[in-house]
C-alpha cells in the first residue's frame, strides 16, 4: 500500500511538473477567455446564415367602412370590405449576398482577436515562467551561501575566544546572514506568486516548471497588425454596402378585399424609399474616414514593432556580451581573489576582507541569473512581436 502511495505522489509531480510548451498548449486548449472569443465565432456562423434571410413578411387583416348607424350590417355600400393583405420585403442589387460577405469579414476580425489573445496568452505564460525560474535558481544561491555562512559563523565563534579582533567580522557574519535569509524568504514568495499566475493562466493547477534551457526565435506577423488589416477591410466593405441602400428595395403589397353584395377583387402594390436627402453617402463617407484611421493606427504599430524589435535584438547582443563577463571575467576574478584572502587569513581583519569578497561573488552570481533570465525573456518579448505564438 505504501509503495502505491509513493508511486500515485509521483505520478502526480510529473503531471503538474511540466515543460513550458506543454502548459502553453494545454492553455491555449483550456483557457476561459480563449473559449469565450472562439463562441463569437460559432455565433458569427449563425449570423451568416441570418444575414441571407428576407425579412420576414406582414401579414394584415381589416375591415373597412365601419358604419357607426349599423356597424354589423356589411353589405350597404361597395366600400364596405373585409381584407387580408401580405407585405413583403424585397431585397434588390444583392444586397443580401453582400450582407453575408461583411459577416464573413467580420469573423476574419473576431478570429484574429483570438490570434492576439493566443499570442498574448502564451507570452504571459513564457514571462510568468521566467519570474519563476529566476526566483528558484537565486534561492539555490542563496541556500547555498546560508550554509556557508553558518559554517563561517561557527568557525569564527571558537576563534573569538582566543583573538577578539574575529569580533567585528562574527557580527557581519550575522547581518549578511540575516540578508540572505530575508532574501530567501522574498524568492520564496516570488515562486508562489509566479506559480498562481501561471495556474491561472494555464487553466491548470501548475506547482512546477521544468527549467527553459532556451526559446528559439520564430519569425511570423504581430497578429495585432493582421487584426487592424482585417478591420480596415471590414470598413471598406461597409463603405461600399452604405452605398447600396441608395437603390431602394422593393416593399410588394398583395391583399384580397371580400365585399358582401359586390364582386370581391385583388389588390397589388409597390413602394420604395427615396433616399433624398444623402444619408446614405454620409453613412458611406463615415465608413472611409474611419478605415483611414485603422490605417494610420497599423502604420504606427508597424514601426514600433520593427524599432521595438530591433532594440530587441540590440539587448539581446548586450546581454550575452554581460554574460561572457561575468562567467570569464568576474567570477574567475573574484574566485582568484578568494583564494588569496583564504591563504592569508591570520586575523579578524583578513576574515572580514574575505567577507566582502564572498559578498561580491554572491552579488555576481545573482547578476549572472538575472542576466540568463532577462536573454530568455527578451527572445520571448521577439517571438510576441513576431506573432510566434498566435
């Protein structure tokens, strides 16, 4: 029994732990906002089969003549009728067909809002991951220089009793030690944060992340520059069906008249709006001014995503460049520096020059991890303007 249980615990750590790519495809399958756009696009196909619908007709019923001296009596005067009649409309110059062909537009912007929602989504959950990874990687430095502090701190406790001059570097033992241990506590709280995020985003109870080695740049379309293209065509067709309603459809009138004493007879209409007084061109004029706006809005984003991304790439040049530093240069400095102070220790004042030294490893380590973090994220940040994960 208990080696079921061991194996269920397991079993269930591996489901929750997973690689970034699978919580951003179980996500992009799960989450609520996702669903809720992809349910505008099912109703977009009912509105298109709507939108070739006549209206529906009007049917009427009537009595006419109504003599106030003998109300029931029908059969006094000729115009004394009883009448059904049937109004339809009548679309005409395809106005139906063109109808169906804006809905259809109008489902290439709603589909492309749930590009930019997938493309979105997906980032957040690259960044949120990233957080997470930062922090558990820094608590790892961080325990480990808990622990060598501590050791540090015993060792200088029994050398105080016979040199006091390890007094001063005993008590900033303790203060660093007391950072380290706040420091810890902070990254813990990070973790539990990125971690809700993430169970949120993902529409999953995520309590690990296996670590992002690294994230290859894909080149596509920021889906936010295909979602105002689709927008702006959306309101060219609009333009162009206003004008439409300049030819008036057709409203056919038929009723049937029953007189008492006189032959019953048929009666056959027509009607047309007369568009006099230029709504219609206004309506259009609207329609264009605002496609020129989408236009002018897409220019911009294009040229903030062309210079974003070229600061992009310049970050990205400068952060490797930080990176060889720190791991050929300062680290090996510093490791060498440490080697030294340890071959002089003689005295409370060399312990407390290998302090500051062990500080500033610590300080460089952290710099290198957030270094590692802020590459992988700015690929992240290209992948999203380049509509990677639409």
């Amino acid at each position: 029994m208990k080696h079921l249980f061991i194996i269920a615990v397991l079993l269930s750590a591996l489901l929750q732990a997973q690689d970034i790519d699978m919580i951003v495809k179980r996500a992009l399958q799960k989450n609520d906002s996702l669903h809720a756009i992809q349910m505008l696009l099912r109703k977009m196909d009912v509105e298109y089969k709507k939108a070739k619908n006549w209206e529906n007709p009007t049917l009427k019923f009537a009595v006419n003549d109504l003599r106030l001296d003998a109300p029931f009596l029908r059969d006094l005067e000729p115009m004394q009728t009883q009448q059904i009649a049937i109004t339809q409309k009548i679309p005409t110059f395809g106005k139906k067909n063109f109808d169906a062909k804006l809905i259809k537009q109008k489902k290439q912007v709603i589909f492309k809002d749930l590009e930019v929602a997938r493309n979105r989504l997906a980032f957040e959950i690259f960044k949120n991951a990233l957080l997470y990874q930062k922090a558990v990687q820094k608590q790892k430095i961080v325990d480990s220089y808990i622990d060598l502090v501590k050791q540090s701190i015993d060792l200088y406790s029994k050398m105080l009793v016979v040199d006091s001059s390890y007094h001063l570097a005993l008590m900033q033992s303790k203060i660093f030690l007391s950072d380290l241990k706040t420091t810890r506590e902070e990254l813990v709280f990070s973790q539990k944060e990125a971690l809700h995020k993430l169970s949120y985003l993902a529409s999953q109870k995520i309590t690990h992340i296996d670590p992002i080695r690294d994230i290859a740049i894909h080149k596509k379309t920021f889906p936010q520059i295909e979602k105002l293209q689709e927008k702006k065509r959306y309101q060219q067709l609009l333009s162009k069906r206003y004008l439409l309603d300049e030819k008036s459809d057709i409203n056919l009138n038929v009723g049937y008249f029953q007189r008492a004493n006189f032959d019953d007879y048929i009666s056959i209409g027509i009607s047309i709006s007369l568009p006099l007084y230029g709504t219609e061109k206004l309506r259009s004029q609207e329609a264009k001014i605002e496609a020129m706006s989408i236009e002018s809005k897409k220019r911009d984003v294009q040229n903030y995503v062309q210079e974003e991304e070229k600061s992009l790439f310049e970050r990205l040049r400068t952060i490797q460049t930080q990176i060889a530093l720190l791991q050929h240069r300062s680290l090996k400095e510093v490791d060498h520096s440490l080697d030294l102070v340890r071959s002089r220790i003689s005295s409370g004042d060399m312990l407390y020059k290998y302090l500051d030294t062990l500080k500033s490893k610590f300080a460089i380590e952290l710099k290198l991890i957030n270094f590692k973090i802020q590459k992988l994220l700015t690929k992240a940040k290209i992948n999203y303007l380049n509509g990677a994960y639409k």
